[in-house]
DNA sequence: AAATCGGGGGG
DNA sequence: CCCCCAGATTT
C-alpha cells in the first residue's frame, strides 16, 4: 500500500508538472471565466461547472454575470429571478444555495473569504469548489479533485482499486497533495496545476477516449505502461437501472388564461413552476389520473380534454413520460393543497416563470401552435 | 455509506 | 434508444 503511493509520489518531477502546465498553457480552450480575475465571476463559473459541461455553462454563466454583475446584485435579487437564469441548467439547489452564500457574503462585509477553509462554510461550496475558487482566485496551495482529476491520477498511479471505495479516494486525494506541493516547489501556480489536471481530463484522458499520444504525462503514466486499455480505468460499480413513471399534466384554461403551480423549495425542481400534475396510478387511465391530481392538489375540478404533448425526460433516479392534456376548469376555487403557490397566466407571460425541461418543450409546443 | 438532485452528449 | 457523466447536501 504505501509503496505504491510511495512510487507515484517521488516519481513525479519538476520537469513533469512543469511540462503539464506549458501543455496547458499552450493548449487551454477560451473560456468567459478564464479572463477575469474577479474572485465573484470565479465562484459563479465553479457553481456552473458542478456536474455540467463546459459548452452547456457559458451561455448560463455569460447571462448570470449580466444579470447579477456582483455579490451585492445576487444577494438582493429575489430567488425567482435567479432560478429564471438558472432555468434549464438542471441541480436547481445549486442557484438556491448561490443566492443564500451571496447573502451569507454581503452579511460578511461583502468580499468573499479568501481560504479555502473559510469558503467552505458558505452554502453550496463543498470540498471541490472550495479548493478551485481559492487556489484559482487567490493562488492558495490546495489540490482540487473533481472527476476529471481523480481520473488523470487513477490512470497515472495506476489505480485499480473502485473510485466509490474511501480509501481508494483518500489514495488519490493523498498523490494529489504531494504534486500540488512538488508544484509549488518547482514555482507553479497552484492554480494552474488544478486547471491543467482539469484541462487534461476533459480533454485528453476523457472516460471513454483516452488520446494518449497528446498527453504531457505519457512518459510517466503507469495505466499506459502496463495496461492494454488505460479508459477501464478509474473503475466504478455498475448503475442500476431506473423507474419508469407515466405523469398526467393539465393544461388549465379558464378566461384565457393557463393554470401554473409552484413546487416547494426544498427537493427536485424546488421553487420551479409547471403545468399541475402528477404520477399514474396502476390501473387509472391518464385522464383519471388528471382529475384526481387537479382535485388533490388543487381541490379543482376540470374536464380532461385533448392530449396535446407527450414528452420523454431522463432525471438522475428515474426516468418520466409527461402526458399532457388541454382542460377546462368547471368547479372550484383553487386551494393550496400540495402547493406552495398557483397563478392563472396568459399565454404570453408563461416565459416570465421558471419551469423545467419538460415542461419546456409542453410551453413550446403551446405557444407554437 | 447511500440516496438525492438535471440535463447534455456519445455510441 | 440506452448508457455515461459526477459535486454538494441530506438521510
């Protein structure tokens, strides 16, 4: 055990890491957050970055920096505004716990915390962001190790161990450390070890194509040296497969307008509008499923009419079909039920309200026909 | 330690 | 169409 991590520790040179950072620096894609400085616009990108792509980030981020251009801005601004730039970027906890840290900052003074340890107290930045925002913002020595870097250290080190096991995590966390300190000792910015790891794995050792011939660390990779093919690592169990759920949705319309209805903060979609709705139950039809999710939710009654929309959505633990149908409200005041709040909307102002994917694709099929 | 929490991309 | 990706929080 200890040679192993032994071995990778003292086999990493000056020379190597310093190769890594000009490969960087020669071969770094353009980024909107690449040329600030500002410690705001940094924490914002690294929020973004959780779970998503960066393609899929920087028309979100662009928007977001437009929107709230400071600390002071996002902090003020009401919630529903920031899920409304956040709509369609999925991990909606993410725009909620950023607008709770930028009121924990403005609380603060207004100037974010410049340690890692001290960030890692606001809502929302966990041991990862933490680690980007202060070595990339304020050039502290302290390793980040997001998927991409545990996946350039396991191929590296050669690490056949499962990524979810602790101690295999704790492996790479350790080699992490020793090159950020090799780093820092052969005068590189911690900063730019963390992006050029970064840089590398979505780039050039991805998960399922590892380019080899285009890595800085090829001479002193160990999965390249003594395995047939390096992607097979970082090993992970296999995922199990997801419920199926069929979601009858209703189209209200009453005097012109639509029935929307909010989810309540906490959990999936939190604080997101959509069309009122629900799951099917066994051996209910679509139609009955709409009535009694109208009545429930809503203590409405409606008549179901046509189906308008069909509409297939993958989520992280289960997948959806969202059938929904056009209805006319005939009795009833709506209650609050299983709510937090319901709004008639004209048609025109469906845009102003933050909805997920889903219930997207039903607004665009509404509006365009 | 395991479950929750989106949406995009690739084969 | 199914499979893969992966950081913070909650349980």
């Amino acid at each position: 055990m200890l040679r192993a991590v032994s071995h990778s520790l003292l086999n990493i040179s000056a020379a190597t890491l310093r190769g890594l950072v000009s490969w960087f620096e020669s071969n770094k894609r353009e980024m909107p957050w690449r040329n600030t400085r500002d410690p705001y616009r940094i924490w914002v990108s690294e929020i973004l970055l959780q779970q998503t792509q960066v393609a899929t980030v920087e028309p979100y981020y662009n928007r977001f920096v437009k929107t709230f251009p400071n600390v002071e801005a996002l902090a003020k601004a009401p919630l529903d505004k920031v899920l409304k730039v956040w709509e369609g970027c999925g991990y909606y906890a993410r725009a909620r716990n950023l607008h709770k840290a930028a009121k924990q900052i403005v609380a603060m003074g207004g100037k974010l915390p410049q340690s890692s340890h001290e960030l890692r107290k606001l809502a929302g930045i966990g041991p990862y962001t933490s680690a980007a925002i202060a070595s990339i913002a304020f050039g502290e020595a302290v390793q980040v190790l997001d998927g991409n870097v545990e996946r350039v250290i396991a191929r590296v080190t050669c690490e056949e161990g499962f990524i979810t096991e602790k101690s295999v995590h704790s492996k790479l966390k350790a080699t992490a450390e020793v090159w950020m300190q090799a780093a820092v000792k052969a005068e590189l910015s911690p900063g730019a070890l963390n992006e050029s790891l970064m840089e590398l794995g979505a780039t050039v050792c991805k998960p399922r194509e590892a380019l080899c011939s285009d890595c800085p660390l090829k001479k002193v990779c160990v999965a390249r040296k003594t395995r047939d093919d390096v992607t097979e690592l970082p090993r992970k169990p296999v995922m199990q497969t997801t419920p199926h759920y069929d979601i009858g949705a209703a189209i209200v319309r009453k005097n012109g307008r639509i029935l929307i209805t909010k989810r309540p903060e906490k959990g999936l979609l939190g604080g997101l509008w959509e069309f009122p709705g629900g799951k099917k139950e066994r051996g209910e039809t679509l139609e009955e499923c709409v009535r009694r999710e109208m009545r429930e939710e809503l203590d409405i009654q409606v008549e179901v009419g046509t189906q308008i929309a069909s509409v297939k959505h993958a989520y992280t633990h289960f997948k959806i079909t969202l059938h929904c149908f056009e209805c006319k409200h005939v009795g009833g005041e709506v209650k609050l039920l299983h709510v937090t709040d319901a709004k008639w909307v004209r048609p025109s102002e469906l845009r102003n309200y933050a909805f997920p994917k889903a219930d997207r694709v039903v607004l665009d099929i509404l509006t365009n026909s």
